[in-house]
C-alpha cells in the first residue's frame, strides 16, 4: 500500500509541474507527501534504483503491471520508506 501511495504522489506531483520537462532535464525534488505527513523528495534516494510507474485505471496494460510491481516490492522491500 505504502509503494501505491508514494506512486501516486508521484504521478500527482508531476502532472502539477507548469514547466515541461525537456530530455535532461532533472525532475522536481519534492514529489509529494508520505502517509505520516512527511515530504517525499527524489534526492533521499540518490544513489538507489527508484522505480516510477504512471498509470491509469481504465489501462488494462497498466493494471497488469500492479502484479509485477507488487512482486517487486516483496522481493526488494522498502527498508527506508519513511
């Protein structure tokens, strides 16, 4: 559920940005917010494999992915998330 949440932030952060973001160009640091209140920012996982997935649930692609990322989840799990 936590990954969820942090995706969404993700997706919600991203479709905010006024400025388009060109090839190069570094993401805003501050995506949005944790279930506990706390930002969420891209640099306090430098250095780490951070997996961003922008979806839609009338996709059926994309709600085939859950499944995988789940997967993914259990078999790396989040140590850190705040």
């Amino acid at each position: 559920m936590k990954i969820f949440i942090f995706f969404l932030s993700v997706f919600f952060a991203l479709s905010a940005h006024s400025k388009t973001l060109q090839i190069g160009d570094l993401p805003i640091d501050v995506v949005g917010k944790n279930t506990d209140g706390s930002e969420i920012k891209i640099s306090d996982y430098k250095g780490k494999v951070v997996i961003v997935s922008f979806w839609a649930s009338w996709c059926g692609p994309c709600r085939k992915e859950l499944p995988v990322l789940s997967g993914i989840q259990k078999k790396l799990p989040l140590r850190n998330y705040r």
